[in-house]
C-alpha cells in the first residue's frame, strides 16, 4: 500500500526562473495598511509562509500608496514608513525560503497633491468634475485611459522590478470604475469609434454603449502588454499580472491574454450572503474554460465577505475559509489567501489556513500529473456585456449547477464565445440551461456536435437571441431540437404544472405523481414528428379562489421535447425556465428532472457518478488525454453544513457513506483503490465496467485514486 507523502519542504533557493508561474501554487498575500510599519512582526508572517507551504507572496509595494523608500514624485509614502522598508523586509525573507515574489500596486485612487499637480490623471464625471473616492473623500479615482495609468504607473513597475528581487507585479483595481469622461478617454473613445463617450443610463439602441464594452476591453487589454513589456524590459523573468476581478478573463483580448498572462488569479475572496458553498469551485471551472493552458489561482479572504458591508479587519469561521479554499483547489484553481493589514489582531483564521493550505500541499504531487476531465459540460453564459437579460442566463446556470452538484454528477464549463469543435469534443453532454446569445456559426458546430454522438441539454430561450442580443423569429437550435415557437415567451406566469405523459424513464423519478411543477417563463413551442414527449403542459387555471383551482382542459403544449439523432446524438428541450425556477423555489422535482435528463442524454457514456446523503461537490482528474488511463482521481468535497443555503458555514457535517461509481477502462483491471488524505485501501466491486467504491465518511476532503493496469499484462504476470 502507499499512501501520499506529508507536504513537501521547499527548496531554499531562489534563482530569477522564467518558470515560476508552474510551481508558484500556494501564495500568502499581505496587504499593508499607512500604519503598519508601527505594528509590523515580520517573524510572524515568516512563519506563517513556511507553516502553511506558502511557495509564493505578494506583498503591497506601491501605487495609491508606497511602503518601499520610492524615488517617483507625487508617489504617496506611507507617513509611517521613515527610513524603513515594510516591503524589502519581507521581500528579503521570502526569498531566503526560496518563494516567488510578486509586488501589489493598487492604481486607483490618487492623493490631493497628486491631483492638483496632475489634473490629467483623475476620472471625471459627466459634468467634468474630478471623481472623489466614495469611500475616503479627499482622495480622487483615477482614469484607467489617462496618463497616470500609461506613464506614472508604468515607472513605478520599472522601479520596484529593478530595485527588488521580484518576480511579478500584480495591479489591483487598475480597470477603473464606471465611465471616465476624461479629455484622454474621450479622445481616444473617438478616435477609434468616430462616436462621444455613452452618457445616461444604459440604453441598448446606443451606439456608443454597444462599443463601450468591446473599446474597453480593447484599450485595457492594451495597457496590461505595455505594463508586461515594461518589467521585462527591466528584468526578462519578471512578469505583470492584473487582477481580473471575480470572473475570468472575458474583459480582455484573447490574442494577449495569451501573449502576456502566464497565469490567471479570480478576486472572488468568499462568499457573500446566500451564496452557494459551491461558488468557489465554480469560478476555478469558469476561469479554466477560457484558458485550458494557463494556471488559474483562486484569491479567499480570511474576513467575511457580504454585499453591503466590508469588515475588513475581521476573521471568518474556520470551516467557512477552508471550504473556500479546498472546493476552489479541487476544482483546479490553485490557493491564494490575503489578509488584510499586517498588524493581526484576531488569529483564528491561522490553523484553518494552515490546514486547508497543507491538504492542497499533499495532493499536489498526486493531482499535478492529472488533468480535470468530465462527461458533462455546463454553457457558461458569461459574455461582458450590459444586455439585461443577462441577469437571466445567470440564474439559470445557478439552478443547473446546483442540480447537477446535488445528483453528484461531475461537470465542467464550455464558455460561450468559445464554443468550438475541439472544446465539445471533450464532453459527451452539453448543458444550457437559459443561453439566450448564441451566434450562427454556434449553433452550427452545435448541431455538428451531435452530429457526431454528442447530446445537448437546452432550456428555455436558449438560442433565441443573437450574440449582439438581437432577436430571432425562431430558437437558433430550432431544427436540432426539433421544436418550433408558436407564439411570444410567457413571463411571471402562475401556477403552472407539467404532466407526464405516456411512459418514459424520465418519469422514474416521479413515481406517484401525475404532473410536477412547471415554470415561471414558459416558452410556446411544437414538436416535430419523429420526438418525444415525456411532459406536457398542463393550460393554465386560476390559483384563486380556492373553488376554482382545478385544470379545465387536458395537458397540451411540449414541456420537454426529447430527439435521438443518426450518429448516436441526442437532444433534450426543455420548454421553461428550468435552471432559474430551481434557484429560486429550490423545489426537488426541478433539480431532478434536470439532472435526469442529463442522464438520459448521456446515454451508455455514464461517466463517474457519486451518490451520498449529504452535498459534495465532486472533480475528477484522469491520466492527461493521449495517454493510456492507468489513474483516476475523484476528489470529494463535503458541503454539508446546517447553513448550507443561507450564509457562511458555521461548522462541516460529516458525510457518508459516499458510493463513488467509476467506469474501469476497457481492457483494464483495477490495481489500486485508495484514499489519498486517509491513505487506507478501500474494497471495490466490479460491474459492467463500472468500479463501485464505498467511502465510509468524509470531513471536509478525501480523494479516491484508483489506478488501473491492462488485463492482460496481469494475466501474464
């Protein structure tokens, strides 16, 4: 038997390595407050980084305020730092412990003296008045478009990588905040769209607003290669990364993400009021579907997180940083942990980052030679845009992902704006739960999809837009899923239910029940000949008064339109607002249905399936595609807790047992069955093809890694 080593020692040594961005995985960040350098123990923080297998920091250097001795004018020093340097110091010591470096600036925001000399630097605002910060007035909110973005904040990277052994500058808040209506930006808004900057409210039959977001991303996408080609001029190993924010790098040119972002970071630091406990794993996943190639790093907060408040000097429970943590590393985004001031004042939150910080340490030898894989792949409607209905899609992929989380069902992102024959090929199902933009040449290589033997999942007005929000007579997807509409979509409707109709297996789940509860959107649609039609919905009857609650006709109109294709391919429509009804109402029969039919439209390729009474959010990691399988690793996370919808997790429940299904593959016998953290073997039954495994319990991680060996290389030994 072998079991996973306890966490590795870092190397003492510290060279300028080109390759920093493959190894720096575990990151401690310290952000340092004007009166820090009265309070500072570099020795505590020290021992934290070696404590918690930190291989990499990132320590505030300057910007908005410097705790480095700079030499730039108008480069505000912390009044507290005298002949000192906060930032050196800890520089210093990290990398005697052979960590990487990374240097925070925070260009959003400059002092008064900054301004008067500077007035080119401020945002204004519509009536050309200096923008004040809302937070700390007396202060001023930069142009991200100006001068002090291209120029001083430039100099200041250039200073700090060539005065310090550093190794990447990381920029927070550098995308500006709202429109700037600087003499720079609308000029160069001008110059590249022949229009004036938008003003008002959003109007979606603006012009200017329709380019605003892509001249923004244009224009920010340029500024991160003029940073990047800075600091590599100073120092070739050195690199620039800005804060994308808490979503992927959708607000950036692709063409130089890929030229100058070694490596991605998601500033989603917790959760916030209701949130689900798996938004963590979630925004690795979203993140990795748009850059498959790129290391992506999941930024927690050892504070609470909350809409309308910011505690920032306060600390979290312990189980709820650690679930954070762990569900963002098992599901490929490696940990950042940041705390804010130097000075600590509550130390709670030291041994469960130590804890969830030394897990990821031990699986990483295991996990590192894997790769994430699914059956199933979930649309991700994410394109920056101001379109309104962009709240819908969002709470359609929430339901969906807390369905398919629920039936244990692991899945992965395909993004939208990305859909391409070598992203589909990798999953056998593809699930669009409200998608409304999809372009022509998407919906084509959809449908050339399941030409091929790949199943879609599709709800709602999925299709019925254009990519540019424009919409269609017809869904775009019509002909693949053998629907049509008949008449306008139906908003805020009432009391509306879905019966079963005839005999199907998606009805197995139902058993005793005539209909289940249908939608709040419902879309009118007709069936094809040649489909199927498990559901039916039932035309509306009053809900009041209660004498008059009774369906006066027989059920009608498709509900769920089912279509098997040549080639092996399936389709599944569902004529609701599937995803967004389940978010809302959490009713069981929609979370079923859901996860259901994504069963059904995976057919024989069943992929791996977890079955517990409690919540746990599952990845599974393969030998890399091209080799021949011989492991698998099925990382579980336990989210059972008494809040588990309602706010931060006071404590994990355990859970179990967990039945962890796992297709053998053909020709191949099971070798190994182990759990990587607990490091017992564990009994597996084999059936069909498919290893049955039991895990008795789980706290808040265990791994399963089964690995496996031709069966004939067994029979000849």
């Amino acid at each position: 038997m072998t079991t996973l080593d306890p966490a590795p020692e870092r190397s003492t040594a510290a060279p300028a390595d080109r390759d920093w961005p493959s190894w720096a995985n575990r990151w401690t960040q310290l952000t340092f407050t004007e009166d820090d350098p009265l309070h500072f123990d570099p020795d505590f923080w020290l021992d934290v980084m070696r404590r918690s297998h930190s291989n990499a920091t990132c320590l505030s250097a300057g910007g908005y305020m410097a705790f480095y001795p700079t030499r730039i004018p108008f480069h505000y020093r912390s009044k507290h730092l005298g002949d000192g340097d906060l930032f050196g110091t800890l520089v210093h010591g990290a990398k005697k412990m052979g960590m990487a470096v990374m240097a925070r600036i925070d260009p959003h925001a400059i002092h008064a003296d900054a301004l008067a000399a500077h007035p080119e630097w401020a945002a204004l605002d519509e009536d050309g008045a200096p923008v004040e910060h809302w937070a700390f007035p007396g202060t001023y909110v930069t142009c991200p478009f100006g001068t002090y973005n291209s120029e001083f904040l430039t100099d200041v990277a250039r200073e700090i990588t060539r005065e310090y052994e550093i190794d990447a500058v990381f920029a927070n808040r550098w995308q500006g905040h709202g429109i700037s209506y600087s003499r720079a930006a609308a000029r160069a808004f001008r110059d590249d769209t022949g229009m004036d900057l938008p003003r008002g409210a959003f109007d979606p039959d603006d012009p200017a607003w329709r380019a605003w977001p892509a001249w923004r991303r244009q224009r920010l996408s340029t500024l991160v290669g003029l940073w990047d080609d800075a600091v590599r001029a100073v120092k070739p190993h050195v690199r620039f990364i800005p804060n994308l924010g808490s979503v992927a790098a959708h607000d950036l040119d692709r063409r130089l993400v890929e030229k100058h972002y070694p490596l991605l970071f998601i500033d989603k630091q917790g959760r916030s009021g209701t949130e689900a406990p798996w938004a963590a794993g979630r925004n690795g996943k979203r993140s990795r579907s748009v850059f498959r190639d790129r290391p992506v790093g999941l930024i927690t907060s050892i504070g609470p997180e909350h809409p309308a408040h910011r505690w920032k000097d306060s600390v979290t429970s312990g189980p709820e940083f650690a679930t954070w943590i762990v569900d963002g590393f098992a599901q490929g985004a490696f940990p950042w942990f940041t705390k804010f001031k130097a000075e600590v004042l509550d130390t709670r939150w030291v041994e469960p980052l130590i804890d969830a910080f030394t897990l990821h340490a031990r699986l990483e030898p295991l996990l590192s030679r894997l790769e994430i894989t699914a059956e199933v792949a979930l649309l991700d409607a994410t394109r920056a845009s101001p379109l309104p209905t962009h709240g819908k899609e969002q709470e359609d992929g929430q339901g969906a992902y807390q369905a398919l989380v629920e039936a244990g069902i692991p899945f992965e992102f395909v993004c939208d704006g990305l859909i391409t024959a070598e992203q589909l090929d990798r999953f056998h199902v593809l699930v669009a739960p409200n998608v409304q933009r999809l372009s022509e040449q998407e919906c084509r290589t959809i449908t050339e999809w399941v030409a091929r033997g790949g199943a879609l999942v599709a709800a709602c007005e999925t299709s019925l837009l254009t990519e540019d929000g424009a919409r269609r007579d017809d869904l775009g997807l019509a002909d693949l899923l053998g629907v049509h509409l008949t008449g306008q979509v139906r908003d805020r409707v009432r009391n509306n239910y879905a019966a079963l109709v005839g005999q199907h297996p998606l009805h197995a789940g139902f058993a005793g029940a005539q209909r289940i509860i249908g939608g709040t959107q419902v879309v009118p649609v007709r069936a094809e000949e040649g489909t199927t039609v498990p559901f039916r919905f039932v035309p509306d009857y009053p809900d009041l008064p209660m004498e008059e609650v009774y369906a006066r006709e027989a059920p009608r109109d498709p509900a769920v339109v089912l279509r098997e294709h040549e080639g092996g391919g399936r389709s599944a429509y569902v004529a609701f607002n599937l995803g967004s009804v389940f978010w809302e109402a959490l009713q069981p029969d929609h979370g079923r249905l859901l996860a259901d039919t994504v069963r059904w439209a995976l057919g024989e390729h069943t992929g791996v399936h977890v079955d517990t009474p409690g919540i746990v959010d599952v990845s599974v990691y393969r030998t890399p595609r091209g080799g021949t399988p011989s492991e698998v690793a099925v990382c579980l996370v336990n989210l059972t807790n008494p809040m588990t919808m309602r706010g931060a997790i006071r404590r994990t429940l355990p859970s179990g047992p967990v039945s962890v299904s796992v297709p053998v593959p053909a020709g191949a016998d099971v070798t190994s069955a182990l759990l990587a953290l607990d490091g017992s073997e564990v009994a597996v039954n084999v059936t069909g093809g498919t290893a049955e495994v039991i895990v008795p319990s789980i706290d808040l991680l265990e791994v399963l890694h089964l690995t496996f060996a031709p069966s004939s290389t067994r029979e000849e030994s």
